[in-house]
C-alpha cells in the first residue's frame, strides 16, 4: 500500500486545523474533495490524521511548523497555466476575536523579525514604492471598513506583513496577496506558517507568486472566487489604487496619506 506523499500530509493536515480552530467536528467526506489530488478516500484520511496525532499529539495546532509551511518544490494550485501559483492555507471561520492594534504590532514584529537583509534583497530590480509602516496599514483598515465577508487583496505584498496585519487585525474572510518574486513571497509564508497554530487568523491568508498583469483579467483564479468581496475584481481597483498615489494629480491630503503609509 503507497505511503502519503509529504504534500499530502501538509494538505491533510491544513484541512483538519481548520475544524479543530472552530472546534467542529471534522467533516471527512469535505475533506476528501478538497485535497488535490483526491487520491485517498475519507476513510484513509481519517485514518492517516489519527496516526499522525499518536505522533504529534491531538492538537492539530500545535503540529510542527513544516505541516503548515507550502512545499519547496510546489507551491499548489495553478491560476494560468505555466503564469502563476499559490501559496494558500484554506480560509479560517471566523470564531476568534481579532486582535487590537497594539496586539497586532507586536504579533506581526515577532513574526517578521527572524528577516534578514539577504532573505528581502530583489533577484532583479523591482518597482517598489516603500515599506508600509504598520501604523499605516491601521489607517487603511480604519478608512476600509473592512468586513465578515470581504476579501482583501495586496498587490506586491512582498514577504507578507500587510497581510499578516490585516488578517490579525480585521475580519476578512480571505486576505490575498500578489508577489511576482516566489523565493521572497515562499519565505513570508514560512515564517506565517509557522505562527499559525498561535494564531491562527493566519490561516486566512493566500499568496500568488504572479506578475499581476498577467492574472487581473483572468475570470478563473483565487482571487475572483468571492465575486460579492469588495476586492474580487482587482484590474480596476489596482487602476484606482495608481491614480490615487498619482505625483500629478495627488492632493496635499494624499501625499499626507502616502508619507504616513510609506517608511
């Protein structure tokens, strides 16, 4: 009898956090259709969670960091063929209180400080605008409004602490990132991963290692699967997002915006 791949374990066990957060019970015949491939039957992954818990022991939780990390080699689903992937943890009900800002600042610091200048330095020149101070990003959620069922998307979200701000801080149902550089956005996702099962609004989050120009119109991938989200179509959104930082046409107002968002 073939063993489970470990892609599949991580899959497995993604999945089963999910149940255990909300504290219901696991719902095995769900499960078994969203693992991909779906090669095992609900029985087997049953089977397989309950040998990994005699393991680990019966939190899932609390399960080593490399469960809730994407694979090396993989990253998951494909939004275009051969254009894009996804680094994704399946979204989290929402049965946990959001952090305050002050709680959220010192979760997202002890989650990003392991960086290091080698880990965030560009293969390539890249058309960055400036970190996002954390301060800022409580602004934009204060301004968002940002609700139980809206999805928030991060075009250029870099090694992921806007993300991980916004999914502590926020109820967002789904918080998506979109980096075109993958070894950057791969090892964002580590550190979030490896923070999930303490706090597990992580589990929100989603990364696609894309160039956004190439996906925006695609009426197939992540991020236009919640068509009533606020932030479900990005193509014009992201046009808006420009003209807003606009040199030409800002106003002393948002260049007051911009200087408190931008380091």
């Amino acid at each position: 009898m073939a063993d489970f791949s470990d892609e599949e374990d991580r899959q497995l066990v993604q999945l089963a956090a999910v149940y255990e957060q909300a504290g219901r019970r696991i719902d095995w015949v769900s499960v078994e259709k969203d693992m991909r491939p779906s090669t095992w039957s609900a029985t087997k992954l049953q089977q397989r969670i309950k040998t990994l818990k005699r393991r680990y022991g019966n939190n899932v939780l609390s399960f080593p960091p490399r469960y809730f990390r994407p694979p090396p080699h993989r990253a998951g689903l494909h939004l275009e063929a051969k254009a894009a992937s996804t680094l994704r943890f399946s979204p989290s009900p929402h049965t946990i209180s959001i952090l305050s800002p002050q709680e959220t600042y010192n979760a997202t610091e002890g989650l990003f400080c392991l960086l290091t200048r080698r880990d965030v330095r560009a293969s390539e020149r890249q058309l960055n605008t400036g970190e996002i101070t954390m301060a800022g990003v409580s602004m934009l959620i204060e301004e968002a409004n940002i609700q139980l069922n809206d999805v928030f998307l991060d075009a250029g979200s870099g090694v992921g602490n806007v993300l991980a701000q916004i999914a502590l801080q926020t109820q967002a149902f789904r918080v998506v990132g979109i980096e075109i550089q993958r070894d950057l956005a791969a090892r964002g996702m580590e550190l979030i991963a490896s923070r999930a099962s303490r706090f597990p609004h992580l589990l929100k989050i989603s990364v696609v290692t894309a160039d956004i120009r190439n996906i925006a119109e695609d009426s197939d991938t992540v991020i236009s699967a919640d068509p009533d989200s606020k932030l479900a179509q990005p193509s014009s959104l992201i046009r808006s997002a420009t003209l807003l930082f606009c040199h030409d046409t800002c106003s002393k107002k948002m260049w007051f915006w911009q200087c408190v968002l931008c380091a």
